[in-house]
C-alpha cells in the first residue's frame, strides 16, 4: 500500500505548541517547533521540512515531540536533528 506524503515545515522558536498550559512542564527555556504547515517555507529562517501523511499526522509529531524536548529539557538543535533524520525515513 503507498500513501501520497505531504511536504510540511516547522520553524524553531519561542512556541509551546503542543506543550500549552501543562502545569507540570514550565514554559519552554529555549526554542520549540511551531505549528506546522504544508509547503516547504521560509529559505531565510531556520525552517525544518518534513514529510507526513497529512496535516494530523504532522500535527501530532510536533505536538509530541514539543512535549518530549519540554519534558526532558532537549536542546533546539537536537530537535531538528530528530526532525531530520525522521524525514529521512520517507527517502524524500
């Protein structure tokens, strides 16, 4: 079965997109992804783009993994390390 993959970017900043108003993760100290959006954007900005089913699916991995990088205290740039390396999973 072979799923059509939508092209999506996130930018790393001052977000708690998925994080929001959870009392026991405090406000994110350094940069987290923001929402994502279909299309590849942003050539000047520190944009990650990646490949995902559909705006759901692209929805929930940010929001986990903004939880996850909260949680454990990860740095911004091993975030979009791990977006990467994901992404590299679709052979796109």
């Amino acid at each position: 079965m072979q799923v059509e993959l939508k092209d999506f970017s996130v930018h790393l900043g001052s977000h708690d997109y998925g994080i929001e108003g959870m009392k026991e993760i405090p406000h994110p100290q350094d940069h987290k992804l923001s929402e994502p959006r279909e299309g590849v954007e942003g050539l000047a900005l520190p944009f990650i783009t990646f490949a995902a089913k559909g705006k759901f699916e692209a929805d929930y991995f940010v929001r986990r993994l903004n939880y996850i990088a909260a949680k454990y205290g990860i740095d911004a740039l091993d975030l979009s390390n791990l977006v990467y390396a994901a992404d590299r999973l679709t052979g796109k």
